[in-house]
C-alpha cells in the first residue's frame, strides 16, 4: 500500500469544543504544521472593526477585503496570518470581536477572501519541510479539504463547553455562536459526511487526541 508522502488532517467543531488544543498535540506528535482557521477570522473581524466596516455594508466590506494582503509566518509549529504585513494583537480575543467574528464569518465574502489562502497553507508546509498539515475550523472538512486524508469533528454537550470556555478566561456565548455557525448560509458548521464523529463531553484531552492519533497512524503504518 502506498503511504500518503504529505497528509492534511481536518477537524471541525463549535466553540470549546477541544478543536485548538488537539490539533497543536497532533501538530507535535506528527510533524504537522498547525493551522487555526478561527484565528484568521478573528484577525479579519478586529481589522474590519477598526476601519469601521459593519457586516452590513456589504461595498464597504468588499472594497476592504480586496486591499487586505495575507502572508504567513511561523510561530513554533503554528501559522499566523498577516494582514498588511502586521500580526494579529491580543484583541482578537477581545470580548469585541469574540461579539462580532460569528457574524463577520457569515458572510459570503469573508469566507471567499480566506477560502484560497487558508488552502495555501499546504504549500507553507511543505517549504518548511512539515510531514503536513493539521487544520481545524467549522468548514475545513467539508469546504476547504473535503479531500482531506483524515477528516474529524469534535462536539460536545453545551454546559460542558461553557465550563470549558470559563476556565479558559473567554467569555463567548456559546449558544449564540452556534446558531450563527450552524444557521448561515455559505459553509455552515456541520459533521462532514464520512468523517469520524467524536463526542469529548466525557472524554479528556488526551482521550481525544489517542482516538484521533490511532487512526492517523494505523495509515501511517505499512500493514
């Protein structure tokens, strides 16, 4: 059997839902490059934020998007968006834009300014020299990569996800997010077909990261 040479991991998932922090152990343990889409929808949102653009005013939004410039760094095993040449701040894990993102994400052209820069991370990874990718998201599996070589989407109970966040120090309403994420019309949050559905509500980190590193390496491994 023919082993992938350069592997692309998806997982999709809500808020809380375990999506960050298994993708960076995935990152290590298989010399992946890690990248969180969420971050460049932050970083978006608080750029549109100080230029002042609504969600609503769609020429305003279309002119701003167009003259936004992404590149990509490395921070560790991560990558990180620039817009202009400049990193995203501690603001975008404001509660400002933890208000706004949802709503900036929904719209169709947000998602098709990021649909071609965020599949390009696979050519960052290979110049690094990374055994691939890992790329989590709301639409990685079924939008992005629906080709992926491995496809996972994580969820779990509200409450736990609201305890999660809490002690996390975030203060995102959970709900609402999911409304948004799952109700907008381009790209919403959804299990893709065919991908392995894994409930973490009662299951730890590392719980989670074993089912999806097993899988991973049974086709890793020669038979």
């Amino acid at each position: 059997m023919a082993l992938p040479s350069f592997i692309i991991v998806a997982i999709d998932g809500g808020a809380a839902s375990g999506k960050s922090s298994s993708s960076r152990i995935l990152a290590d343990r298989f010399n992946l490059l890690h990248v969180d889409t969420g971050s460049f929808y932050r970083h978006i949102t608080a750029e549109l934020l100080r230029r002042d653009v609504a969600p609503t005013d769609l020429p305003a939004l279309r002119v701003a998007l167009a003259a936004m410039q992404f590149s990509t760094r490395l921070c560790g095993r991560s990558a990180q968006m620039l817009i202009d040449g400049q990193p995203a701040g501690d603001e975008i894990r404001s509660q400002r834009v933890n208000a706004h993102v949802s709503h900036y994400a929904a719209i169709p052209e947000a998602r098709h300014a990021l649909t071609g820069y965020q599949r390009g991370q696979t050519d960052v990874a290979r110049q690094h020299r990374f055994r691939g990718l890992v790329m989590e998201g709301r639409d990685i599996g079924s939008v992005i990569f629906p080709d992926a070589d491995f496809r996972f989407f994580l969820h779990a109970a509200p409450a736990e996800r609201i305890k999660r966040r809490a002690a996390e120090g975030g203060q995102d309403s959970i709900a609402e997010r999911d409304r948004l994420d799952t109700s907008r019309k381009t790209s919403p949050l959804t299990c893709p077909a065919g991908a392995v559905d894994i409930d973490s509500t009662h299951l730890t980190l590392a719980q989670v990261v074993e089912k999806m590193s097993v899988i991973i390496a049974t086709k890793l491994t020669p038979a």
